[in-house]
C-alpha cells in the first residue's frame, strides 16, 4: 500500500476496499458495480491478503449461487419449484395492473411477471415502481393450486447502506489534503489520478457533480468509449439511466391517469444516454422539461416540486476541429430537433467529452478507494441535506454579461465541486478560484460558443486548447 492507502484505511477503516478486486470480478458479469462492491465489501474489505483471497471465493460463489443470468431464468424458477425458496441478487420491478387491481413484481433475469409481493416492500421502497430497484431478494414457491401464480416474495433487502454517519465522513476528510482526497473520489470511481492530467482529474469529478448537486442540469457530448454512461448506471443506486427509446412525460414527469410523479420525483439523478436517439412524440414534453429544468417544478393539472438532476450523454462523432471550421455543425449537433435554445440555455455545465481518455486497462487503478456504496451514500446525503449556494454567492462576483441563467449554472457547479471536494469545510481561496477558473473555461464556456453560433454571432476566436 502506498501512504494514500494506508492513511485510507486508518481513517475509514472497513470503508475502503482495493479497486483491482472490482475489475477481476467486473469483466464477468454485468452486475453493476454498486453491486458487485456491495458482496466485495462484505467479504474483502480487509488488507490481510489471505482474507482477501477466502473473500473472494466468497464473492464468487455467492455470485455463481445467487445471480442469475438471462439464459439461465428457466433453471432458476426449477430451481425455486424444487427447493421451495431461494435467495437471488437481481433488480426487482413492480408494476400495478389497473384491470386486476393488484401489484405483480418481476425480476430481470427470471422471467416471470406475475410474482406476488407484499405491499410492505414497495411502500417502503417507491423506486421499486419507478425503474427498479437493485436488491437481495428471496422468491419462494406457492404451492396452493387455486392461486394464480406460483411465485412470491418471501424477503427482500435492497442493496445499500442502512445508515450512514455524514458527520463521520466530514470528519474524515478533514485529515486529508485536497489534492489527497481529489486522488482518493478518483480511485474510488476506479481510476489512477497520477495517469491523468489536472484539468481532466476535475473534468471527471464534475461528472459526479448532478450525483450532490438537485436541479443540475449536465450535458456531456463527446466521442465514443469514454465511459459518459458509467456514473449514471453503474455507481449510484440512486440514479437511473433513460436509454433511448421515447421520453413520455407520464414516465418521466407525471402521470395522470395515475396520479403519479415520475422519474424526477423518486431518482437523485435521470440520466439520459444516447441522447441524440431519443424520440419525443409530445411536444408538452419538452414544455414541461423546460419548466422542471429552469426551477424544479411544473404543472400537469397539479404543481410537482422534484430535485432531481437531469443529465444527457451523447456521442460527437465529428472532431472538434471539424466542428469548429464548419458553417453547418455546432457543439450540441447531436441533440434532437426538439432541443431548442431555451433547452441548452438551461444546461449549468457541458463537459467537453472529447478531452476526457478512452477506456482502457492503463487508466484503471489496482490501489484502494472508498466502497462504491459508501461514497454514493455521502453524495445522496449531500443531495438531500446540504447547500452551499449562499456561501458561494459570498465568494463570487460576476460581470454584467452574465446572465441570471448563466450565473446559476456557474454557481451550482462551483457549489457541487465544493460538495465532493470540500464536504465538511470551505475551500482556500487558491482552491476556489481555480474551481471557479475551471468552470468558466469548460462548462459556462462551452454554453457560451455553442449559443453564439446558434444565435449567428460567431465569435471570432473559440479559444479551444
């Protein structure tokens, strides 16, 4: 262990895990890795190398007997008639049906959509109706032939913390540096900071930023195979990712008939991938995204009030220098029609994507970092119970070319930096400003070019590096 690992484990102790661990266990499964360092921590979250080595064997086999892949969910519902129960990790959804007037859960991978389930599980747990939820669950047989369905659920247990001690963790980072515990976000995401450049140490930090900060919106559009997805859908049990198909606003918002809020209202953050392929039919859809995007509520007959984040992903596939030189394209070519300038002059931040590495094996690192769940716990908590925006106000003077649109964005994104890199305390003024230089010179200043061009006022130097 280095000294960064050590004084990891000496303050966090039982918090920290070896990311090498994740991607033996990762190129095997498509178990998200919130998952997968859920069993690591439980049986590896140790620094004896023998302890490390039974836990993953543990690991293993708990995967081997409780995941069940797709092509396998004949044999696991067998499996569950033969022994009469049988626990499983896999993400559970309910649905109700208007007709029967009941709840039906389903599992991904068992092929069933007719699993009964108390009204305990998903009162407790709204995101079991809004996208699932990742969880230990035990589905048991009925063996009654008059009932209409031969499964139940017996248990479940979603796989998260049961409590978290925010003012623990605040006091943890105050023994760290910030350039220290920069590294250490970066290693627990799985990275080696000392493989990659300041600025996109930052770039990859800002990506967490709609993970702390409600009502941020996120836009990152780059090349392909930079990981844009991978924080929305694998780190976060408190996200959720759109991919493709049709943005409804009766999925997304609120549905009538129903009388339920949407996404926005049970998810931290709604990420949307491959946003260019996205399909709205309805244009209230995009109304009401603006309305939600501008303050965090809208009218569908009642006033909604969420604090989720909206996020979009998307793929560049021309250079930016094609971009730039060109009279047709501009840095938000690959959003839909839909997506007028009152969309994009919501966005707080775009992250230029096509600075951020490729994926590869050089950038992943073998040191320890923070059990995935227990920093996504930290980010929740920030979500929902701190706010830096006043103290930031303080710090911050802006010209009178900014706009009020434009200085909410830079300020929200200052105020998510500081949540993930200064949780429990203020930053020096050096460290403030260089995140607040940071801001202007990626995410504000992207806005700002792709605006001008869309408003035919085409500066006449970018100022790309």
């Amino acid at each position: 262990m280095d000294p960064l690992d050590k004084k990891l484990n000496f303050v966090f102790d039982g918090k920290a895990l070896r990311k090498d661990l994740l991607h033996r266990i990762k190129k095997g499964t498509n178990v998200p890795t919130f998952v997968l360092e859920f069993l690591l921590a439980r049986y590896c979250a140790s620094s004896d190398q023998a302890e490390i080595d039974a836990g993953m064997d543990a690991v293993l086999v708990t995967l081997q007997d409780n995941y069940v892949r797709p092509d396998e969910a004949n044999a696991a519902q067998s499996k569950v008639a033969t022994r009469g129960k049988h626990r499983f990790i896999d993400k559970v959804h309910v649905r109700y049906v208007e007709k029967e007037k009941r709840h039906w859960a389903s599992l991904e991978n068992f092929n069933s959509q007719r699993i009964a389930i108390n009204q305990k599980y998903y009162k407790d747990n709204d995101r079991l109706l809004e996208g699932g939820i990742w969880a230990e669950v035990v589905i048991a047989h009925n063996d009654i032939e008059d009932d209409d369905y031969a499964f139940y659920v017996e248990d479940l247990r979603p796989i998260q913390l049961s409590r978290f001690d925010f003012a623990r963790y605040g006091e943890g980072r105050s023994q760290f540096s910030r350039d220290e515990w920069l590294d250490l976000i970066l290693r627990s995401v799985g990275l080696e900071p000392s493989k990659l450049s300041k600025r996109v140490k930052i770039h990859f930090i800002t990506r967490l930023a709609p993970l702390v900060e409600p009502n941020f919106n996120f836009i990152e559009l780059g090349p392909r195979g930079t990981g844009k997805s991978y924080f929305f859908s694998e780190f976060s049990p408190y996200s959720t990712l759109v991919s493709g198909g049709q943005a409804t606003k009766a999925t997304l918002f609120y549905h009538n008939n129903r009388r339920k809020v949407g996404l926005v209202g049970f998810w931290d953050t709604v990420a949307f991938d491959e946003v260019g392929g996205i399909k709205i039919k309805d244009p209230d859809t995009i109304q009401i995204m603006k309305d939600f995007m501008a303050n965090g509520r809208f009218s569908r007959g009642v006033e909604v009030i969420a604090d989720a984040s909206l996020a979009f992903v998307g793929n560049i596939d021309l250079s930016v220098d094609q971009i730039v030189k060109s009279s047709v394209y501009d840095l938000f070519q690959p959003l839909p029609p839909e997506f007028d300038l009152a969309v994009m002059d919501r966005f707080a931040c775009y992250l230029p994507g096509w600075e951020m590495p490729k994926n590869s094996s050089e950038f992943l690192t073998s040191k320890y970092g923070f059990i995935t769940d227990y920093l996504a716990e930290a980010f929740h908590y920030e979500f929902k119970h701190t706010n830096r925006y006043e103290e930031v106000n303080k710090r911050i003077s802006l010209g009178r070319s900014i706009e009020g649109r434009d200085e909410k964005g830079i300020k929200k994104t200052v105020c998510a930096l500081l949540k993930i890199l200064h949780p429990s305390g203020a930053p020096t003024d050096e460290e403030f400003e260089e995140y607040v230089s940071y801001d202007f010179n990626s995410g504000h200043a992207f806005i700002a070019t792709a605006k001008s061009f869309l408003l035919k006022i085409r500066p006449a130097s970018l100022g790309f590096t």
